[in-house]
C-alpha cells in the first residue's frame, strides 16, 4: 500500500535526508588516493551519532555496516573494508539515517582523482537519468514514467540498466511501496500523486546489466567486471512538481 505524507510528514522526511545530504557531502570531500572505505563508514556513523541520528543500513536485515561503499565494478552494497583507493577508481557511497521517526536516504558515485572518459561519462550519465527520472515525479504521472525516462537516457548513451535492484518508498519504514524500477514502458504502473515520498536511484552498468551476490549475501557486482555507478535522491510528488528533499540545501 502507498502512504501519502502529510505536508508535516514530508518536512520530517526533509530532515532526515537533509542530514545524509550533509554526511555524504563530507564523506565525498574525503575520497582521495590511498583514503579506505572502512575509514569513510566510520566517519558517518560518527557524524550520524552526532547529529542524533540512528544510521538507518546497520543491523537492517543483518548488514553490518553503516554505509555501503561500491567500487569500480561493485553496483549496490558493498561492505566498506581497509583496500585502499586509488586514482581513477570510483566509489558509489550509498548512506540512510533515521531521525525523528523517519527515514533519509541518498547515494552519490564520487571520483577518485582523475578518471578514464568511460567513467566520466558512466557517472554522468547515471546522475542525469537520475534528474530525468525526478522530472517525470508528477500528480496523475505513472509509476513507470520515472522508470522510462531514467531507461531512456541510460541506453540512449551506450550504458546498461541493471533491473536486479530497484527504488523504493520511503517514510516512516526505509523501504516502502511502490517499488520503482530503473526500466519500463511509459503509463504503467501507479498513479503518482501529491504526498508521494519515493527514492530513486539509478544503479547502471558500463556494459551488461546482469549482476551477481557475492558469497557474503550483500555485495552485488556486474558480472561481466565492467564499472557500475549509483545516484540516489529522495523525492516528494508535490502539485507543484517533484521536491528533491535530499538535495542539500543548507536550511539545517
């Protein structure tokens, strides 16, 4: 069943995504050469607990770690370790709090120093179908319409979307209906309307879109060993268009 927030809901869901918006801009601002993800999930549990949030990936379903660190070929849930990272990596930090009864979560696929073209164009290409599936977040849309359009810039650009893992609602609970795929035809699925509160969150593939778990139950990789990169905003369906309520903003 799809909850539609209150206007008070919705500014709760704020809060909370405008602190992972604010961790994971400093997360992003730590990423060099020789810097470890162990390091990084450290530092947002730390900076969670200081702003009294509950880091909202540990201990869910029995992951262990706070954030999930993917690198180069890894797509969603990779288990930060002590690998240092190197130049012309890219490292997708994938990070959830809960505060005040409600939950934030955002990704955003970061550079480490200076990268190939291929992955310039992977990670700009996937924050741009991100924005244009955003675009399509509109009372009386469908479901699908995000899914096409974020399909649709995706493959356009020569890239894969992986369809193992989807979007989400989000509220009160981090993964609520309706689930949002990355690919669809057009004017399907659920309605949209005002009150909605959804994550989106293209995970796309350099080549192939197939993915596989690794014998650790979480970590998902392409399985043809091409780069994968991530980007994750949460959104409110509002009658004045979708609202990207974990777009920093500077407003706490």
């Amino acid at each position: 069943m799809v909850i539609i927030k209150s206007p008070k809901e919705i500014e709760k869901i704020r809060r909370s995504n405008q602190i992972v918006a604010q961790i994971l801009k400093i997360l992003g601002s730590e990423i060099r050469p020789g810097i470890h993800t162990f390091y990084l999930n450290d530092l947002s549990e730390k900076l969670a607990v200081e702003r009294n949030a509950v880091p909202a990936f540990k201990g869910y379903r029995g992951y262990p770690f706070a954030l999930c660190a993917s690198v180069n070929s890894v797509v969603v849930h990779g288990f930060p370790n002590k690998t240092p990272l190197k130049e012309g990596d890219i490292v997708s930090l994938d990070f959830g709090i809960l505060f005040n009864g409600y939950y934030g979560d955002a990704a955003t696929t970061v550079a480490v120093g200076r990268l190939s073209e291929s992955a310039r164009n992977l990670t700009e290409v996937t924050r741009e179908s991100l924005y244009k599936g955003i675009d399509k977040a509109l009372p009386d849309g469908r479901l699908s319409d995000i899914s096409h359009a974020i399909q649709s810039h995706v493959e356009s650009n020569g890239f894969s979307v992986v369809r193992k893992f989807v979007g989400h609602g989000i509220g009160s609970k981090l993964h609520e209906d309706p689930q949002i795929p990355n690919f669809g035809k057009p004017g399907t699925g659920v309605r949209l309307k005002a009150g909605m509160t959804l994550a989106i969150e293209p995970m796309v593939n350099e080549k192939g879109y197939e993915v596989e778990i690794l014998e650790d139950g979480w970590t998902a990789v392409t399985k043809d060993g091409s780069l994968s990169a991530h980007f994750e905003h949460t959104i409110a369906v509002t009658e004045n268009g979708p609202a990207v309520l974990s777009q920093l903003d500077g407003s706490i």
